[in-house]
C-alpha cells in the first residue's frame, strides 16, 4: 500500500523511494490494485484485485476438477472448498500478492490440461513473473503436466496470430518490471544477489542461489 501510495504521489510506476530495497520486486499486483483505486477513486475497491484472483482460483480448480472425471457438482464442491481455505481467503483480501500468485499458477495448470494453445502458457506465465518472481520456481512441475497431457488432442486447431500476440503481451507486461530495475539498478533481480544486508540478521537481503550457512 505504501508503493501504491508513492506512486500516486510521484505520478509515475517506474521509481521506488521506499527503505525497504525489496519494493524494487516485480508489482504487477500492486499495478491491479492501483487500477482499482484510480480508477473508481475509492480505496475500499483495492481489495477486490485480491477477490478476482480468488475467484480464478476457483474456477481453475473447479475446470481441473472437471479434467479428473468429477461431476459438475464435484467440481463445484472442489472449486468452492478452495477458495474457503482461511490462508487463502485471508490472504486475497489482505493486498498481498502471494494468493493471487498461486491462483496463476492453478491456472496455468487448468489451462494444461484443458490443452490451449501453448502461447497463452507464455501469457500467464509473463504475468506470474511480473507478480512475483518465486512463481517461476514452478515451471518444473508444470512442464512435467504439460508432457503428461501433451498427448491429448489440441482444444485449439485454428490460427496462432491472436495467441502468439497475447504471449507477447504477457512477456510484455511481466518483463517491464525486470526492465525498469535493470536499467535504475543495474541487475534484473535487485537486490537478489547484492551486497544490501537484512536489517537484524547481518545476512544477504536476498540470497542468490543455495548456501550452507543459509540452510543451517
């Protein structure tokens, strides 16, 4: 909220002037919820970028419910468990973006399995990533489903102009926030990887890669 409320101010998405070198991570959830306060000039409104991605949530496990033979009710049941969990729903109306990351992630599996084009993959993927860069940790799993399923037929057997424009899209949006970090900072991933400490710890702000003392 502190970031929205800079950005606001400053008139711009590009700088951060927050102590904490972390508001430098990719905001692409923070870029929805300011959509939802400028736009319909309410800050009560910003709880529902959460809700959305809620909702996503859902009806993603709701379709790979559907994927696994349930029943259209059993999906409904599946779909609606999900987004009752506490730490989710907590989470989805809290502006913070770990939830809504998830959700990304639940559907990109839905979309899997439900065999779309594979650029509409790239889409969600670049918006992931511009969310919150751990999504990408991911990606091994969800390349395993994809050459589980990959065998089924395509749902989609027509053009790929409109897909592969979307892809460009979501590597678009994503990427702007890696972009904009690397050319204010100097590296993608500030301060993963720096020299910035961890106030209290005397460790790495953010640690690049595994290491021993980390892990004791």
């Amino acid at each position: 909220l502190p970031k929205i409320a800079e950005w606001v101010r400053a008139g711009s998405f590009y700088i951060d002037l927050g102590s904490d070198p972390r508001s430098w991570f990719p905001a692409g959830f923070e870029l929805v919820e300011t959509w939802w306060v400028v736009f319909l000039h309410h800050d009560n409104f910003i709880e529902a970028a959460g809700l959305e991605f809620l909702l996503l949530a859902g009806t993603s496990t709701c379709a790979l419910a559907r994927w696994l033979g349930a029943s259209l009710r059993g999906a409904a049941l599946a779909g609606l468990t999900a987004i009752s969990v506490p730490g989710l729903w907590l989470q989805s109306l809290s502006c913070l973006n770990d939830a809504p990351a998830a959700a990304l992630l639940v559907a990109a599996a839905a979309l899997i399995t439900g065999r779309v084009p594979f650029p509409l993959l790239i889409f969600v993927a670049g918006l992931a990533a511009g969310l919150k860069p751990t999504t990408v940790y991911a990606a091994g799993g969800l390349l395993l489903l994809y050459l589980w399923v990959k065998k089924d037929p395509p749902a989609w057997r027509g053009q790929q102009t409109a897909p592969w424009m979307l892809a460009a899209l979501g590597l678009i949006l994503g990427g702007c926030w890696y972009v904009r970090t690397w050319i204010l900072k100097g590296t993608p991933l500030y301060p993963v990887g720096t020299a910035e400490i961890l106030a209290g710890t005397g460790g790495p702000m953010q640690r690049l890669g595994p290491s021993l003392g980390a892990l004791l």
